[in-house]
C-alpha cells in the first residue's frame, strides 16, 4: 500500500499551511498547481508554488481550466508513478490527527475504496462553525484502482464507506479569512451566477452586525443554517487566536439569588454549577425547595455556596420566591428559574442596565425559551457553548429595550422597590402571572423596567410548570381572569390603557384617573348626591361581597331587605355598614322592593341585586347625573350588562335604576318589577345615564337554573291572575317560553302582547325581535321576516330587528337583502328607546356577518375593511381574523393574513388556532421547512402548552418528518398525555412495528377509556 496526499490548488492559499501540515506524515505530499483558474480569472499561481516548495510538498504545475480534468490527469499521475490510494483534501480543509489515524487503517485492512467522512465549514474563522452540520459528507480518500472521478468531487466504482464524527472530523475553512478571500472565491466559482442577490454586503459583511442571523450559504441559503461560536479547535488554534471576552463591570456583591425548586434536580444542578464560578462574589444564594419529590434538596446541599429553605409543602412559586426574598439581604434581588442557566457576563450586563438610573425598578435579560418581547434567536447547540454565546450577545452592544413586561424566570429588581410594592402576589398560586402582576405594580408606582440589550440567560422552560402543575393550561387561563379582575379598575376608570403581557401596546397611564384619586372624590360626591341604594336578598354569600364591594362608596345609604337567607349573607351585609331589616319572602319581589324603599332617606334611589357589580366609572357617572339632574328629569336609564360572553358582547338591557326617592313610590307587579308606571305619575321626563351595571355574578348551575324556573313561572302566574290582559305580563310569559325553547307557545304570548300594546311600550321591540325568531325555529325563515318587516314598521328602527332580519335573508340565500339589513344597523344611533339586545349586533357580530357576506360575492376590499372594524370593536372576536385569514391567503395578500395570525397571537398566544395560521401562510409562500422552523419557534416560546406540542408533532408527522416527531412523542408521553400515546401508535404502525403500535393504544384507553380512534386500531390489530 502506497498513499500520497493531493492537493489541487491554483490561488486559494490562505489555510494551505494548516492543511498541509495536519496532513503530513500520511504519505508524499503533492501540490497540483494550476497556473491558470478552473473559470480562466488569473490568479497568482506563483505565490502557491512558493508556498508548496516551502512546505516541502511535490509541485507538478499545468494548465487545469475545468476541476474534472484537474483530478483525472493528477490521480492518473498518482497511478503511474505507484501510489494505490489517495487523499484528496482541498487546500482549505484542515484533519484531526484521529480521523487520519482512522482513515490509514481503513487502507491497510481493505475495507472500503471510498471513504466519505463528517466535516465542519468555518465561518469568518475557527471561532464560528456552520449548524447544523451539512448534510453533505465529503468523500476524502480513494483507492486509485478501483475509483473513478465522475463530477467535482463526486466519484464512483467500489466500495463506499461513511465515517461518524466519533472518528473525527475535517475542518473545512470554505468561508473563514479574509473578506478578499471570500470576494474572489463567491467572484470566480462555478456557481456564481447563482448567487443570492448582493450576498456578499447583505449576509456575508451584513453578519459582521448581526451575527445571530441565519440562511448564509451563498447560492442555497438555508443549507447554512447559522453560525454557532464554539471554542477553537486545538488543532486550528495555531493558525487563530480567539476574541478576548467581554469585559463588564458590576459589583456582584450587592445580589442576592432567588431560585424557588419543585424537583428537576438536574436542572437545578445545571443552574447551581453555572453560578459556581462567581458565587463567592455574590451576598447569597437561596434556594427554596417546595418539597421537591425528587433529589433536588440533596443538589442544593451540595452546594456550598447556597442557603436552602426547606418546605413540606408545594407552596408554589409565588410563596417561595417571596420566602427567599423575605431572608435576601442584597440590593438587588434576582429571581431566578432552577432550569434557567446564568453565565456571569449575563449577570453583570443585567445589574449594568439596572444601574443605569435609578428609576429603572426591574431589569430582564434574552432568552432562547421566553414569552413576550424577550426571545431571540440563538446560534449554540450545546449548552457547553452557552458562555461564549452569552459572551457575543454581549459584546454587540444592544440597547437596552425599556419595557412594560418581564418574564419572573430571571428578574432582577432592586430591593427597594420590592419593599414598596410589595413582592409576588400569592394569590396566583402554584404560578403564572405572578410576574404580569408584578411588573405592573412597579410601573404602577412610576418606575421603568428594561430588557438588557446585553444579557442573555439559557432557559429551559416548562420543567418546574409541568413538575407543578396538573394542569398548567387551565391554571393559565384561571390565573388570567384573577389578574384582570385585580386590576379591572384602573381599565374600566381609564388610567391605564392596558395590562402588561395582555397587549402588544405600551401602558399608558392617567394621573388624573387614578382611582385611589377618583375614589377620595367619590366620598365627597356621595355625600352631595344623597343616593340610597335598596336591595333585596336571599342566600347570597356566593356574590354579595363582591357587590358591595364595587357599590357602597358611591352611595349615602345601603339598605338591604333580606327574605329569609340561611347562610352568611347578612353578616357580610353588615361587615360592609349595610343597614339589613329582615321581611318574610311573600311571592312579590314588588313587596320586597317596595320595603327596602320605605327605609330608604336619600334625595335619590338606585337599586341592585345581588349578582351585579358597579365599575368605578359608571358610579362615578351615576353620582353626577344625580347632582346634576334637571329638575325636570325624575329618572334614570342605567342598562345591566350580562357578561357571560364578555364585556363586549351579551345582552344590554335598560332599566330604570336611579330614580328621585318620591313618597309612595312603589314597584309593580311580582317579578320583572316595573318602577316607570309609578314615576310616569310625577311629571318630568326619564334621562340616560352613561353608565352599566355589570351583571356579573349570575348563576348559570343546573340547580341554580331550576330553582330560577320553578319560582319565575309561579310568578308569572301570579301576575297573569292578576293582570290577564296586560301587554307586558303577556310578554313575560312569552318572553320565559321563547328561552326555555317553547317556541309555539312563546308566539301566541308575544303575538297577544303586541295586539294589546297600545302605544311605544318599551317592551314592544324586544317582543317583535322574540316572536321572529321563535317563528323562524318553529315554523320556517321565510315566516319570520313578515315578523321582522311588522315590528319594524310600527316601531322604527330597530337594530335587534334588522340583526335578525339580515340574519335571516342570510339563511335563505337573499345575499342583497340580508347586506342591506345588516347595512342599516350602522345608520343610526340607539337612542331615544327602551332597549334590550346584544351588544355586539351594533358592533363586531353584525361587521363580521356583513363582511362575510361581501366575500361571498367577491368583494374581497369590502369585506377585510369590515373584518377589521369587526376586529378594532371587539380584538377578542377571533372568527373576524380567521375569515381575515383566509380570505387574504386566497386573494394573495400576504400582508393582511400576516397581520391576522399576529392579531389571533395577541389575542390567544401561541395557540392551536395562531400555529394553523402559521402553518398555512407559511406553507403557502414558503413551504415545508421555513414552517417547520416557525413552529418549533413558537411551541419553545410555550413550553407549558401540550396541544402546542401535540400541534408541532402531527405537522411533523404529516410531513414524514418522523424522527423529529418521535422524541416530542416520547415526551409527551412520559407525561400521561393520551393523544400523544396515540400518535406513537400511529408513528410504529407506518414503520410496521404491530406490537409497539397495539401497546401504545392500549395506554390511550388506559389513560382515555373509549378512545375512538385507538379502539378501531385495536381491532384491526
């Protein structure tokens, strides 16, 4: 057996040196020196061969313009003068002294003619190494007998071998050294023209600047992913020296380390061990440990430096944090995650951005696996290389981003601040929105909050949720309501115009209403407008303390007639100063109302149940039309508002609330009491208030809702006995019929309703609306609009009316009728009447139905302009941006369908619905892998979220992507989540694996008895 080593070379010598040197000793070096280019641009060929002579290498110099005849004529030379087999590294492409090793063997025992091996490309120089690997395996030793040359450096002939990377790998310098370099070998090459458009200035001097950038492969850009810094390979470090690291000054001395653990021992290990090299210069670490049910209290123990409180219980991650602070002795304090690793450039970048000025409360660093604003892209691989990348992120000097929202899995906030705002709110619980609370407070208080331009923390995300947490999505969304209901004041009174993490715009805050200010008006005001509020009550502690809570300071009075509670309602009552005088229920709640205004002293009444709540704002507005009443107004319409599907939709229905406390005034009838006939006595006029009682507590349990039927329809009776010919008692009964779906009994109440009202009653709108569609549910569509048309001639516009009738023509195909129905809605204003309706229907319901229609018949701009409205009423009303969605993808405008997958973000989060979008926008315009990369983007950035997980996984699958697939699965399924035990089953049945598959159906049904899909696999296994 006899080597020799080939290089083939005409100018490229800038790495010659380090190439030729890690391969001598394998056999006779040669240098084939082309004195002209292989695309005939002339370079100085001379400078080579001085080179080679220098390095001692055999120079055979020609006149090689094509590569093919370059490597056929010097391994034909190689042949003749004896050689057997060959390695053939270009002049760039540096070998670890194993993989030599391994590749010499491979000759002496025969084993392969071929052999291909793994090899690293270089970016800009050793420091910086293309990921992922490519895919390419260069073939770098031959057997000159039996090989032969075929194109550029492919081969045939023999047998082919491929080396795994344990043997070592080839550097390969392709795009390492200088810019000229790099200029003339993307200028003279093959390919060049099918470079991307102005490479060279925008990615390859472009990523001077931005060095996190990816797709940087010059012809076929994502076959270069990224560049990933690594330490420089011992056997390139002669020919490199590395960057010095980034040098900031902190004194860490002023932090004290928080880290609340529930279990993830290893992870906490990671932590604590990233911390070690820096922990004598810290105050203190604490680690609090929820009763951890694995090793994670005997890992804190292990260190050192670490000060441990132990728990017996889970307390969750509020309580613990807070314990940790509660013993912190630093000026700042730094909650951090157990599974979030802080190298310490990180940690000074952080106090570095805090001590910027002493506003600045809170500081929080990037992350590769964070909500919000604080993700970046990130180019390591190995959290071995998480220093040096913490190391780059902060020598690019980012300006720090000043910020509403910091996520708590590493928040740095001074100590100071905490002492005045208080710490997390255990309230939250096991966790989530703590942090969203937070935050607030401090930006509540006045003070400012960055993201650190330079610092970067690795976080692993979801480890301590799902040790936690059952069922981390519902904990999300229970959590959610709690934050918002916290601060629902500061909304609804316009000091702030939005909570940080629950909208993209910045806060935006009000001084002048602030309601600590606005309530020390109110107290003031109540005095003035000496309103008495009455009430009634019966077995109420479910939602009496919210109710008053939200009510008594607006008012000179409350007084309470309960009717025979057998629970706490009357001592909450009176906790609150509430005046309560007892009255035996007598089938009238006329009676009750009527007893609660004999007691009543106040100039003026206003007049609650128990299950309402009044926003700030609409007592505010309430205690001015009392002070500022004409004299000739005598009453007030407040609508209630039900919020069983928002605030922005559900029913709005206007009572007549505050009224002026005449004597003898009385309610009527037994129940839907009526104060307007007694108030129309007195002359005056009824006024509207700007104002809303929220009808927030309503009992929607089956019991509730049958204890509700069986005493309204006694009532009812009652008052039909009495009053058997009177409109709105028969309105009543039509009314309960029409929602208890007796529909041909709801007609005939409602039709002698309206026969015997004599005048603009102001239930006669609603009982035209009622009737129409009991007609339509029972009878057909087309006998409803008569219906419709009816009741809007005799009563006028109406938008309930029109709602309906445009609806209706919808359902019969009248596209026209059913736009000019829903057109007429916005032509007026709802004013001047009594009123009872959805909200939504002179809102988002109406704009989204009339939108759809416009795109039914190709009015695409129409309809996204109305799908927008529909969106800027209600942002929650996602179907408006689904249709959005879709719409535009159809009709090419990828702008409007990308801002409608944002919309659907901010709404949702990374939602199932937001990650379709993704995929469908994505796999329209730019296919299967830039959506694969989005996906798994947006499931990192929602670790807790398994349907994210399951979402990204049937993708994968779909795309025969299986050995992504197959380790989510696993786990996924090492959490006893059945749906992804399911896809296992499927993932083994197309590899023809029936046992593996059955055993993974049969834990779906142990985990989901009667799983569907499981149980028919089952059979046909």
């Amino acid at each position: 057996m006899s080597v020799a080593v080939a290089f083939l070379v005409h100018d490229d010598i800038e790495f010659f040196e380090a190439a030729a040197e890690s391969f001598r000793g394998a056999g006779e070096l040669f240098a084939f020196v082309s004195r002209v280019s292989w695309n005939a641009d002339q370079g100085d060929y001379k400078a080579t061969i001085a080179l080679a002579e220098k390095l001692r290498l055999t120079v055979i110099e020609g006149d090689w313009t094509d590569e093919g005849i370059h490597r056929r004529e010097a391994y034909a030379l190689l042949k003749e003068r004896g050689f057997t087999h060959c390695l053939i590294p270009d002049t760039d492409e540096v070998i670890e002294p194993e993989l030599l090793t391994a590749l010499l063997k491979l000759a002496e025992s025969d084993l392969a003619d071929r052999v291909y091996v793994q090899n690293d490309t270089y970016w800009k120089s050793p420091e910086f190494v293309i990921r992922p690997r490519e895919r390419r395996t260069p073939m770098l030793f031959l057997n000159l007998h039996t090989v032969e040359h075929t194109y550029l450096r492919e081969f045939s002939g023999g047998r082919a071998l491929v080396l795994g990377e344990e043997y070592g790998i080839l550097h390969h310098m392709s795009y390492a050294g200088s810019d000229s370099r790099i200029r003339r070998k993307v200028g003279t090459w093959s390919h060049k023209d099918e470079l991307v458009p102005n490479w060279y200035s925008k990615v390859w001097k472009g990523w001077d600047m931005d060095p996190m950038s990816n797709n940087l492969h010059p012809t076929h850009p994502e076959a270069y992913g990224w560049a990933e810094r690594i330490p420089v390979p011992e056997i390139l470090a002669s020919t490199f020296k590395a960057a010095e690291p980034v040098s900031i000054e902190a004194d860490l001395s002023k932090m004290s380390i928080v880290i609340p653990v529930y279990g993830a021992a290893e992870e906490l290990t990671e932590c604590l061990q990233t911390l070690a090299p820096f922990a004598s210069l810290l105050k203190e670490v604490i680690v609090v440990d929820n009763a951890s049910l694995d090793n994670a209290r005997e890992v804190a123990k292990s260190f050192p430096f670490v000060t441990l409180i132990e728990n017996e219980a889970n307390l969750g991650f509020a309580k613990a944090s807070n314990q940790g602070y509660a013993c912190a002795a630093g000026d700042y304090v730094l909650f951090l995650n157990s599974d979030a690793f802080m190298p310490e450039v990180a940690l000074r970048a952080l106090i570095r951005s805090l001590e910027t000025s002493g506003s600045i409360a809170a500081v929080g660093p990037y992350s590769n696996n964070v909500g919000h604003f604080q993700a970046t892209r990130i180019t390591y691989t190995h959290l071995d290389r998480l220093g040096l990348y913490a190391d780059l992120f902060a020598s690019l000097g980012q300006d720090d981003i000043e910020i509403d929202m910091l996520v708590g899995f590493c928040l740095l906030v001074r100590q100071s601040v905490l002492s005045e705002v208080g710490a997390f709110d255990e309230r939250f619980g096991l966790g989530m929105f703590e942090d969203n609370d937070l935050c607030y407070r401090i930006r509540r208080a006045g003070y400012k909050m960055l993201i650190s331009g330079t610092s970067f923390v690795h976080h692993v995300g979801s480890k301590t949720i799902h040790n936690a947490i059952p069922q981390p999505q519902r904990l999300l969304e229970e959590n959610s309501r709690k934050f918002n209901h916290k601060w629902q004041e500061d909304l609804q009174t316009g000091f702030v115009n939005c909570l940080p993490g629950t909208s993209s715009e910045r806060i935006v805050f009000n001084p002048a209403r602030k309601p600590e200010k606005l309530r020390e008006q109110i107290v003031k005001l109540a005095k003035k407008a000496r309103i008495s509020l009455c009430m009634i009550v019966k077995n109420e502690e479910r939602v009496i303390d919210a109710c008053l809570k939200s009510a008594i300071p607006f008012f000179y009075e409350t007084i309470i007639i309960d009717t025979g509670s057998t629970d706490e309602t009357i001592a909450i009552a009176r906790s609150h100063g509430a005046q309560v005088y007892e009255h035996p229920w007598e089938n009238s709640f006329s009676v009750a109302r009527n007893q609660s205004l004999s007691y009543a002293t106040g100039d003026w009444i206003f007049w609650l149940d128990a299950d309402d709540t009044l926003p700030l704002a609409s007592g505010e507005a309430i205690l001015q039309a009392a002070l500022q009443a004409p004299s000739d107004v005598h009453g007030f319409v407040v609508p209630v508002q039900f919020l069983d599907e928002g605030e922005n939709s559900g029913t709005r229905v206007d009572h007549v609330k505050l009224f002026r406390n005449y004597p003898g005034l009385k309610f009527s009838l037994h129940i839907h009491e009526q104060i307007l006939p007694a108030l129309n006595e007195h002359p005056g006029r009824i006024a509207r208030c700007e104002a809303v009682v929220y009808h927030s507590g309503y009992d929607t349990s089956e019991d509730g809702q049958k204890r509700k039927r069986e005493r309204d329809s006694q009532l009812l009776a009652l008052d039909l006995a009495d009053n058997p010919e009177h409109p709105f008692v028969l309105f009543n009964l039509g009314m309960t019929a029409h929602f208890t779906g007796e529909h041909e009994q709801a007609i005939q109440w409602l039709t002698d309703s309206i026969a015997k009202a004599t005048g603009a009653e102001s239930h006669l709108r609603k009982a035209y609306a009622l009737k129409g569609v009991s007609v339509r549910e029972a009878i057909s569509p087309e006998a409803a609009i008569p219906v419709f048309v009816a009741g809007l001639e005799r009563v006028g516009w109406d938008p309930e009316l029109y709602f309906h009738l445009g609806m209706t023509h919808s359902m019969l195909g009248n596209t026209e009728a059913a736009i000019q129905a829903y057109e007429t809605i916005f032509a007026e204003e709802t004013t001047g009447f009594y009123s009872s309706y959805d909200v939504a229907i002179v809102g988002h319901k109406t704009l989204f139905n009339l939108a759809s229609l416009y795109a039914q018949i190709g009015n695409y701009p129409r309809a996204k302009e109305l799908w927008l409205q529909s969106l800027a009423s209600s942002a929650g009303f996602t179907p408006s941006a689904f249709a959005l969605f879709d719409a535009a993808l159809a009709c090419g405008d990828n702008k409007a369908a990308r801002d409608a997958t944002q919309h659907v973000r901010s709404v949702e989060g990374i939602s199932t619905n937001y990650l379709s979008m993704t995929e469908k926008f994505l796999l329209a315009t730019d296919g299967v892998p830039a959506a694969l990369r989005a996906l798994e983007t947006a499931v990192a950035e929602c670790q807790h979220r398994d349907d994210a997980h399951l979402y990204l996984v049937k993708f994968m699958l779909n795309h025969d992507l299986e050995h992504l697939a197959e380790p989510r699965l696993r786990h996924l399924a090492s959490r006893n989540i059945p749906d992804a035990s399911y896809f296992l089953g499927i993932f083994h049945l197309r590899r023809g694996q029936s046992e593996l598959a059955k055993a993974h159906f049969e834990r779906v049904l142990e985990l989901q008895p009667g799983h569907e899909d499981s149980l028919k696999h089952l059979l046909q296994l």
